[in-house]
C-alpha cells in the first residue's frame, strides 16, 4: 500500500483542521491516516458537488465493492483503502454505513429528530472515529469513546456550515421544540432570540458528548493523543466562537489558521507531561450506571428507542 501525492492532496483540500493536527503522527500512522481520509473524502466530494454527481458515486461505491472481492477497482484510492481495511482489521460493516450516509445526502434533506440525525452521524463521523482507533491499535475499550469524539466534531461542522449546507438544500439540525421555522439567514434575523439560544443549546449538546469522549483519552498513547487532543482543541475553539455570536455562521465558515493549529499543537507537546500523567485521575475509569446512560446510544442500539428528542447534536473537517 502506498501513499501517493493524490491522497495528500485530497486529504489537504478537504480537512484543513485534520490534516494540519495528522502531520504531527509517526509517518506510518500518518500514511494510514492519508489512506483513510482519501476514501472518505472522495466519497463526499461525489454528493456534495454542485450539481451533486449521483452516478458517479454509484460507480465509486460499486468499485469499492469489487475491489472488496478482490478485483482491480480502476481507483488507486479504492485499492490501497481495501488494503488499508485488510492490514488494520477495519469491519467492513462501518465502511457500510458510512456509504449509507452519503447516500443520504443525494436524496434526504432534512432531518426532522435527533435519532434521524444520529443515524447519518453514525456513519458519516462515528464510524471515522471507530477506523481511527483500529489505526492507531486502541482496545476495544476505546470504541465508544472514538465513536463519540467522531460525533462531537461532526455536531460542530453541522452548527458551523449551517449557511453552506442550506445553500445544498440541506438541514442537520433538528429544529424541535426551538420555535424556529428554518435555518435560513433571513429567519435567523426575524427570530434572533430563539436562533441563538437554539445554537447555543446545540453547542451545549456538542460540549457534552465532547466531555464523554474524551473519558476515552486514557487508552490513546501520548505520542497519538496530542494530534488528536489539538484537533478537538480546534473543534472547541470553533464551537467557543460561534457561542459568542451564533449569526456568525452567516458572515463566514469558522475554522483556525494553520498558525493557531500548530500553535495549540506545539502546546499541547509542551504542556502534556502534565496533563496526560493526570488523566486517569481526572477521568471515571468505571463509570456509574447513570453515567453511562446519559451518553446516547447509536441509532443501531436496542436502547435507541428510549432516547429523546433533543430540542435544543469525517467525513467533513
């Protein structure tokens, strides 16, 4: 499996904030790394074109398919992924529901309840986070908090592209019990009150759900956790921005500078000693039965059904 110039580039062009934290892995991780965002990325740039390119994201998801039987896909970024899949363990079954997410995006445009949202989540950004801790060789202990670091930040690209993805039709966030008729800027202006305290309320959902995943960062070796710890340093400096002005997401797409990346980033090495030595005594290791209930269950879950509406939260980066 080699890692070509394309998958640089691509990786690069779609994920500034994950690109710019992943450089800071060990090169074969990285290499990995390039491998995986190569395929998730090419896969969404098919729905997320305009006009979006349904055919050509059937042609992808069949190649996948035969590349996954073994035969030549005509994709050198098809081809190394499956490589990829085989050499790291990856379970085909998320590979599965993230193309089910993307297909979503050629055809749903609306989603109406959290449990609709959490289900495109799922595939779109938690199974990113299940991939990543394959790659980077976490136990099976870590997958629900990789699910949910993956759930987390995609929550934060659906509040920061708000004005993006109403341009393709598109509404992530469910309204609920918000009072708002849409997303649009211009509702946004006539019932500004309640626009606000909506964002706010979903930045509060994103803090929670960042808060349970990072319980997870115990089982992430230091020379791993600082990328990853920088990149959900970004996701919160971004989610910090839009709380003090949520119509900010109409003037422009909130993200940081490369500098103030690898700023936090040379921070967080300097400064880790310290706070990776005091995780374990931060964080529950045996976490209380209401503990982890207060954490959502994935769509797929039989608990599913009893969770909530939430009125007030990979692939994207």
């Amino acid at each position: 499996m080699s890692v070509t110039r394309l998958h640089r580039k691509t990786f690069k062009q779609g994920s500034r904030t994950y690109y710019n934290s992943s450089i800071f892995f060990p090169d074969d991780v990285r290499e990995d790394v390039f491998v995986l965002y190569g395929f998730v990325r090419v896969a969404d740039d098919y729905v997320d074109s305009v006009p979006q390119d349904a055919e050509g994201f059937v042609l992808f998801r069949n190649a996948y398919y035969r590349a996954l039987n073994g035969e030549p896909s005509g994709y050198r970024i098809i081809d190394s992924f499956v490589e990829l899949m085989q050499k790291r363990n990856l379970d085909a079954t998320w590979v599965e529901a993230f193309l089910h997410s993307m297909e979503l995006d050629l055809y749903k445009t609306d989603y109406d309840s959290i449990d609709e949202t959490l289900e495109y989540i799922y595939g779109s950004a938690e199974v990113i986070g299940l991939f990543m801790a394959r790659l980077l060789d976490l136990p099976e202990e870590s997958l629900e908090s990789a699910r949910l670091q993956g759930r987390a930040m995609q929550y934060i690209n659906f509040i920061r592209d708000i004005a993006e993805d109403q341009s393709l039709g598109r509404r992530y966030l469910p309204l609920g019990e918000s009072g708002l008729t849409a997303l649009d800027e211009a509702t946004a202006r006539r019932q500004r009150p309640r626009f606000e305290a909506f964002i706010r309320d979903q930045i509060e959902l994103y803090r929670r759900w960042q808060e349970q995943a990072e319980q997870g960062y115990r089982y992430i070796p230091r020379r791993y956790l600082i990328p990853i710890k920088t990149a959900s340093d970004m996701y919160r400096w971004t989610a910090d921005r839009i709380y003090r002005d949520p119509r900010i997401v109409f003037q422009k797409k909130v993200k940081p500078r490369k500098a103030r990346v690898v700023f936090q980033m040379l921070r967080n090495a300097l400064t880790s000693a310290g706070w990776y030595s005091g995780l374990h005594g931060r964080i529950t290791v045996n976490p209380t039965p209401a503990e982890r209930s207060s954490v959502p269950p994935h769509p797929r879950s039989p608990q599913s059904s009893r969770r909530q509406p939430v009125s007030t939260a990979s692939g994207r980066g």
